[in-house]
C-alpha cells in the first residue's frame, strides 16, 4: 500500500506531491482547496481536459502560457474566439497543441455561458466533502457515481472532454472531495 510519504521537511504529503517542487507547491497549497467561481473553475476543467493523456506536470508547467493564450480563461473571451485564433493557438508552443483539446475549450467556454446557474451550481451539487479518507493511493478511484453524473449532466449542456475520470479530478483539484490521504499535512485543511 502506498500511503502518505515523509518529505525532507518532516511533513507528511501524498505521494504523488513529493515527486516534482512543482508538485509540492501544488499539493501544498492548491490542490482540494475549494473553488468556486465560475472562471475558476472553466479553468481548471479546461487545464483537466488539456491533461487527458499526459502528466500533471506538463500542465503545471504551461499553465501561465495557457492563461496568456485563453485570455486568462475568461469564458466570454474565448467564447468569441474563431478559426484565426485556433490557428494562433495551434502554433503555441506554450500549451499543449491539440485541436481537439482546443476546439472543446471555445466550446466549453460557450456551454458555461449558456449554463443554467453557472458552471460553480452545477458542479458544486456534486460535493462530496464527507467522503472516508483514504489510507492509501490504492483507496483513492479514478471515478465515482457523482463524477458519472456530473460529466453527463456537462455532456448534456454542450461540453465535451468531460468524461467521469476528468470530473472526478476536477472535483478533487477543487475541494468537493477531499482526497488528500489519511496521513497527509493536508488532510482536512480546507473544510
């Protein structure tokens, strides 16, 4: 079993948080720290979207490039963006260049315009803050019943690259869940 690890601070992190210091700034003080506005959260489904397939890191790593090439996410900015704008960003070396990523991106930011309540209502129904902790990556799933149905509910209003692995990391990277393990520093340090 995989549990919480030690690092050379004597804290006690996620696994996966001690790999990178990318990954220990992330851990530390952003991932299941709640989000919830809008655009923080176009955001970060956008950034899980571009993940899909690739390492954390990379998106980490490209995420300032990412900000500057999607107008900060701003979702009415990239709401107007058409064919000259995804060649910009199809040259981008700054993000990662996938047209399909991209195209689900404009398409994304024109769905959570049309949302019902706004993206923030409809993925915070999904909360589940009561969730056990687990002891061990092993306990953490990939995806759960409130993901499947969050990514449906998303898919049926018009989004897309939402499937219930990338909902569920969503709600992991934005506090619904709290899947920082039993044994981590971090454990509860949002609710």
């Amino acid at each position: 079993m995989t549990t919480a690890i030690l690092g050379e601070d004597g804290l006690a992190r996620c696994p996966w948080g001690l790999s990178a210091p990318d990954y220990i700034a992330y851990h530390d003080d952003e991932w299941g720290r709640p989000v919830r506005d809008d655009q923080g959260l176009y955001e970060r489904l956008c950034l899980e979207a571009f993940q899909s397939g690739l390492s954390w890191l990379t998106i980490l790593r490209k995420r300032e490039g990412f900000r500057a090439a999607f107008a900060g996410f701003d979702m009415e900015k990239v709401a107007a963006f058409g064919p000259a704008d995804v060649d910009r960003l199809m040259g981008d070396a700054a993000i990662v260049r996938n047209r399909a990523k991209i195209d689900a991106a404009i398409g994304n930011a024109r769905a959570a315009l049309d949302l019902p309540g706004g993206v923030a209502a409809t993925v915070w129904k999904y909360a589940d803050r009561d969730a056990p902790a687990p002891k061990a990556l092993e306990d953490v799933p990939a995806s759960t019943n409130g993901s499947k149905t969050l990514a449906k509910e998303l898919k049926k209003n018009g989004f897309r690259f939402v499937g219930p692995t990338t909902a569920y990391a969503l709600m992991q990277a934005c506090g619904l869940v709290d899947d920082h393990l039993a044994d981590c520093h971090r454990r509860g340090a949002y609710t």
